[in-house]
C-alpha cells in the first residue's frame, strides 16, 4: 500500500531509512545475503535519490546510522528495548 494512501486511511507509521554514507555498508550486505549484481548496483544508485524522497516525508523518521541495522536504530530512539 502506497504511503498516501496509508495515511488516507489514517494508519500511523513512522519511517526508517539509512543515511546515504551507508551506502558501501548496505551494499556488502546485500552481496553477503547472495543478492545479484544487479540489486546490488540498484542499491548503489538509489540511495541518495530515495533519501531525499524520505526526508520530504510527512511522517515521523528514524535515520538509520552507519553500522546500525533497523533494530539498533530502534533501540536507540526507544521504540524497542534492548
């Protein structure tokens, strides 16, 4: 479901993205997970682009840091416990 439309049925959510110096990082990760070279270069090409998409989002956001995966990003802003 598209995120308008998300929010025109008035579910909540927050987003999560990784900053753009994580790059290199979420590219070993996706070869590590026996992705192609294909998603791989997709990953290379979008992240800057899909950021800026995010950051011009309306909804609350977790910027996920180099090093952290998604559940270190929610541990850091108290979503979840440790």
């Amino acid at each position: 479901m598209p995120f308008e439309e998300m929010r025109s049925y008035g579910i909540d959510f927050i987003m999560a993205y990784p900053e753009p110096s994580c790059k290199e990082d979420y590219m070993q990760r996706a070869r590590d997970r026996g992705a192609n070279e294909e998603f791989v270069k997709r990953v290379e090409t979008k992240i800057d682009l899909d950021y800026e998409k995010f950051l011009k989002q309306p909804n609350e956001k977790i910027i996920i840091k180099p090093g952290e995966y998604l559940e270190d990003a929610l541990i850091r802003v108290g979503i979840l416990k440790k």
